[in-house]
C-alpha cells in the first residue's frame, strides 16, 4: 500500500490467495486513503460481469455513506438530491467519480466534468468457462490493458490488478505475463505474489 500510494504511476499486480483481503484493502482501503489524502480524482472497479462489479464498488460505497469516522474526519460524501448515487455508478459531494464495468464494457470516456478516474481497480477477471477458451482470454486481456487501461489520465494513474491464479494461461497470467514457466514478468509491472501453501521455488505443497 506505502508503495502504491507513493507513486503517481504504477501498475500494481498482487496474486494472493483467498481471504488474504485482497478486495478489503485495495477496493475499499486504499481509495479511502487516496481520497482522504488528496490524491483521487475518481475510481474505475472492473470485475468478471457486471453484477460482481457493482456488488465489490457497492461496499465502498456504503462507507462513503454510513462510515461515521471517515465523515467526522472528511466531511460528509453523499449529497442527497444530487441524481448520482446509483448502483454501479455514484459522485461523492466534491465531485469524485465512481465507477462499476464488467469484463468487455466500454468505459471510454469515463470523466465526472474535467476529473478522469486516476484509480483503475481489476478485481478477480477470471472465471473458470473464460479460461478454457484461449481466445477469450486473450481478448479480455487486451480489454483490460487496452479499453480499461486507456480510460484513465496519460500521467498520474495507479492501475491495479488483484485475484488469484486459477488458472495456468489465465487472463491475470497473460497480465502480469509469465504464463509459461521462466517467462519474465512483464516491464513495469510490480508484482507481488503470495504463496500460501506452495513452495515459491519448488511449488510443492508447503504446509509447514
């Protein structure tokens, strides 16, 4: 989190297996943080479909709303009236945008007046039906490093990819893209990879 927040461009990838907090830290935590601290200009939350985007942006948004610490400190985040507090999409009182996509919609364009989203958040991409198709996994790759990737500003932006690998020729392996064994991680990505219960070297079973 120190890393990702200190830099204005960076391209995070973490594979950490389940119940880790993978989605606790990075789609509820570190907005908060940004936002608290000045350096937010508007989020975009992608997930496999829609519904599981919507439900993962749904619970930050109930702590913009009800979090009663974050509103003492930071004033109060949702104006009622204003039109812009629906599911899958909502504006906090200063003017920050928020935004659900599943995997394949179009989020060109995505702006709330002259502020585009500098926070892209991909938040468990796969599913196991995409997996078996390797073309399908190469198009939502190029989905997410392309249409995703490009509705955030040229300078300033921290995209974020999190889940775990679930499958050997994943969409967050061609991501991260060491897909096959000795494959390098691709340039400028900083990827951090949790092994729970595998050696990281051997990738026996490590139940130690």
């Amino acid at each position: 989190a120190k890393e990702i927040v200190g830099s204005d461009n960076i391209t995070f990838v973490g594979e950490w297996p389940r119940e880790h907090a993978k989605s606790v830290v990075m789609d509820i935590f570190l907005p908060l943080y940004l936002k608290a601290i000045g350096k937010l200009t508007g989020v975009v939350l992608a997930s496999a479909n829609e519904d599981k985007a919507d439900g993962l942006l749904a619970d930050l948004q109930a702590q913009l709303i009800s979090n009663q610490r974050y509103i003492a400190d930071f004033g109060q985040q949702y104006e009622a009236g204003s039109g812009k507090w629906v599911d899958g999409h909502f504006v906090t009182k200063d003017g920050i945008g928020f935004w659900a996509f599943g995997r394949g919609q179009s989020p060109r364009g995505v702006r709330e007046a002259a502020l585009r989203p500098n926070l892209i958040i991909v938040d468990d991409i796969d599913d196991a039906e995409v997996c078996k198709n390797e073309k399908r996994v190469q198009e939502a790759t190029d989905w997410v490093l392309g249409d995703l990737y490009g509705c955030a500003p040229t300078k300033g932006s921290r995209f974020i990819v999190i889940g775990n690998r679930m499958h050997k020729r994943s969409i967050l392996a061609h991501i991260v893209g060491d897909v096959e064994d000795g494959d390098p991680v691709k340039p400028g990505i900083t990827h951090m990879k949790v092994f729970a219960l595998e050696h990281p070297k051997t990738h026996q079973m490590d139940l130690s």
